[in-house]
C-alpha cells in the first residue's frame, strides 16, 4: 500500500497514548503547546521514495515538490534531500527556497499572475524555469528578462480540457479556469515567443488538472492530450519541444471515504500513455503536493468546551479551527481524528468537532464517533500535512501554531509559535493618534 493511500502516518502506533515517530503525543502537546502540527518525518521520506522508486523505469522524469502544499526551511531541505526540485507560485516560495540554499536550477516558477518584484526576484535567483500562465505575462516576463540581459526556459502552461471529478475550487483542467492558455491559442503564443520574444526559450509545455484526484484515467487523458500537443507544435514550428510537465494532483485518504490510487498505479498510467506513441519526450517533470506532506502529517488540540443542543447533536469544541485548517469551511474537506490521551477507550459518542473561532462554519469535523471527551483530552486530526499550515492565518487575532519534526523518538521545533507581539510587531499607530 502507499503512504498517500493510508489515513495516519506510518509510524502512527497505539500505546497507552497515541505514538508517532515513536514521540508519545500527548508529551509533544504538553512540552510544545497546541494546537501543534507534527510531521512524520519517515512517512515523508517513505512517499517521496515510492515516487522515485515507481518511475525508476522512466529516466527522464523530474520530481518537483509543489511547495504550496507546505513550505517551510526545514521542509524544503528534506524535499532536496530526497532529489525533489520545487514548484514555486511566490515571492515568498522562492526566497524560502533560495535561502535554504537549494539549487535554483532546480525550481519552477508557475502562477497565474506573477507581479513584477517575483519576477525579478525570480531571474535574480536564476530560477530553472517559468512557467508561462497568459498572454500579458509572456510579454512581461520576455521584457523583463531582455533588462537583466538574460534568455530564460518556459514551459507553456495550457489548459487541456479535461474534467475530473473533484471539488470545483481544486479543479485546473477544464477549458473555462483561470489558468493557462486555451488550446486554441497555442498557436498563436508560440509564434510571439519563437519569433518575437527574443529572451524566451521554449521548452514545452505545462499543465495541472486538479487536485485530490482519484482518477487514473485524467493522468493518462491528460498525457495524451499533451504528447499530441507537443508532436503537432513541433511539427508545424519545426521546433524540438522536448519537456512536459503534467502537474500534480495524485489524491490522499483523509477518511475511509477516499480510495486514492497508489503512487505505483499513476506512474504506471503515466508511463503506459507515453509509450503508445512511442514517442520519445525525454522529460517529464511531475509536480505533486498533497501528496507528499499530507499523511505525514497531523495537528493536536486540546479539548476544551462542550455542548449538548437538546435533542440535538454534541459540539466538542478545541483550541483551534479554521484558522489553523481552512480546508473543512473552504471545500467541506472531512477529516479523520482519535483521542491521543486515550486511543484504547470504547468509541460509543458521536460528535461534532467545533474549532474555537468566530463563525458557525469553523468546523472541523462534522460527526465522529469518539471515546466520550472532555477538557483536557487530546485530539489527533490526522492527514492535515498539506494546504494547513499553507493555508493558515491569524484569524480573530491568534498565534499560529508551531510545527515540529519528529523521528527516532525525537522531535524538533521546524516552526516557532507565533507570539502575541509577532501579531502586534507589524502594526503601526500614526503619530497623530498617539497623541491622547
Ligand atoms: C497546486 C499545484 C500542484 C500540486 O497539486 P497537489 O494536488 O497538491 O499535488 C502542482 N502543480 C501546479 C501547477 C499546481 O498549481
């Protein structure tokens, strides 16, 4: 089985308390604070190897780890251990990247508007490659590497009309999205960078069609679409376009209710759409996100309030929420949780999991059945390693959490929790309302 098929991380391990990475979690919530985002490290390092070991096959294939999914220094340095490069959508990305000293050749810029400052923050960091999302930007990115006296490689970002089966909000694919050329106006965008855009070398071509994807046969339409693409580009422009980069996407089990494939069965459909051409593309670059961090990681709370509606459902509420993880309000994601404190106790109640901000929407998770909990108790929410973190903010004007790394029964600080005057350290009060 693969990790991303599996709802807790590897090392996931029932005692007394709950272990992962042989830490007990209810010692890592009690010397760190929560809420607290624990990530696994072997079942990180676990699923990048099965990405490499399921395309050992196929030699030009380039791993890019979508740093979206959650993009810390400390992450990043294990990503590039592991011999993954990184997709890139930010300023914030790339400085993050470049200052954890990684090799620039080996990253990605994509988005569907890059401003000015990220891209020259982008060409100054000799960032390997650009993904081009629109018209505008192609004249703006040949401009601005024509300053710098530098040509640049793009890949085309095309949008190929494909349409999986996945929240609207994570869906890339389809013709009417906001990213990417339609297929209608590659022509017309690779004659402007071949003949016009002296500063941009083609490379390719680029395309993501979703995200948390179960679908196998979107990977091999999408495949398809683009090895057509690219043999009639090269055809008719009498051009060598020799990358493609097919996005990221492969889905993750978050409750019982999600049957992801395995890493193995997308390389093998990838691959099996390659070869019925028996074309040659010498590089694929494949840029997952979720699935890479996501089982590896897990967020603890403490148990505080409750309340019983009359004749209604039970709310257990915790220390965090929305804030912390979007995902439940944003795209009614479920989640899987266990009562860390005590994962052997009899599940016999069923509740629903409120987090502690301001809005009836900030739940976490709708019904559950758990050991009957109170103050005090820990809950573990698993599978929260992508778009958690990533997607935090400080909401009702709370700390966000720290993150810690464990392994070997040892863990590490990667991320600091926020401190009431980080929250305040940004804030400026004009001299004339000082004066009282
Ligand atoms: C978000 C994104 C990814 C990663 O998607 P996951 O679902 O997290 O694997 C890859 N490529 C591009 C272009 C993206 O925008």
């Amino acid at each position: 089985m693969s990790i991303n098929q599996s709802i807790k991380p590897a090392t996931a391990e029932v005692k007394e308390h709950l272990m992962i990475g042989g830490c007990d979690t209810v010692e890592l919530a009690k010397k760190y604070g929560t809420p607290l985002y624990v990530i696994d490290e072997a079942t990180l390092r676990g699923i990048c190897r099965e990405y490499k070991a399921a395309f050992k096959d196929y030699k030009n294939i380039r791993m890019m780890y979508a740093s979206k999914a959650l993009c810390t220094s400390a992450i990043v340095r294990i990503l590039d251990e592991e011999g993954f490069g990184f997709d890139t959508v930010s300023a914030g990305e790339i400085y993050t990247v470049f200052k954890a000293g990684i090799n620039m050749s080996h990253v990605l810029f994509n988005g569907n508007n890059k401003s000015v400052s990220e891209i020259n923050l982008a060409l100054d960091c000799r960032v390997g490659r650009f993904s081009v999302d629109n018209f505008y930007e192609a004249e703006l990115l040949n401009r601005l590497a024509g300053e710098k006296g530098v040509k640049i490689d793009v890949l085309l970002r095309i949008t190929p009309g494909i349409e999986c089966h996945t929240h609207d909000y994570i869906q890339t694919g389809q013709v009417d999205s906001k990213f990417g050329f339609d297929l209608s106006q590659v022509d017309e965008i690779v004659t402007l960078i071949t003949q016009n855009y002296k500063s941009l070398n083609l490379k390719g071509l680029h395309a993501h069609i979703g995200s948390q994807i179960f679908e196998l046969k979107s990977y091999y339409d999408e495949v398809d679409i683009l090895v057509k693409e690219i043999a009639r580009i090269n055809n008719k422009f009498a051009l060598k376009l020799d990358e493609m980069n097919i996005g990221g996407g492969l889905g993750v089990k978050y409750t019982d209710n999600d049957t992801p494939p395995s890493v193995t069965e997308l390389a093998e459909s990838i691959t099996e759409a390659m070869h019925k051409y028996g074309v040659d593309i010498p590089t694929i670059y494949i840029e997952p996100g979720r699935s890479i961090v996501s089982t590896s990681g897990v967020t603890l709370y403490t148990v505080g309030s409750s309340k019983q509606v009359p004749n209604g459902r039970k709310y257990v509420a915790v220390d965090g929420g929305m804030a912390d993880n979007p995902r439940p309000s944003m795209y009614q994601a479920e989640y899987f949780a266990e009562a860390a404190n005590k994962p052997l106790a009899e599940k016999k109640e069923t509740v629903t999991i409120a987090g502690r901000y301001c809005e009836s929407g900030d739940i976490l998770i709708n019904e559950i059945t758990l050991p009957e909990l109170e103050a005090g108790d820990i809950l573990c929410v698993y599978n929260t390693g992508a778009y958690n973190y990533s997607m935090a903010s400080n909401y009702n004007r709370v700390e966000k959490p720290a993150m810690v790394l464990v392994n070997n029964s040892h863990s590490d600080i990667i991320v600091y929790r926020e401190t009431l005057d980080d929250l305040i350290s940004h804030d400026n009060i004009p001299d004339r309302l000082s004066k009282k």
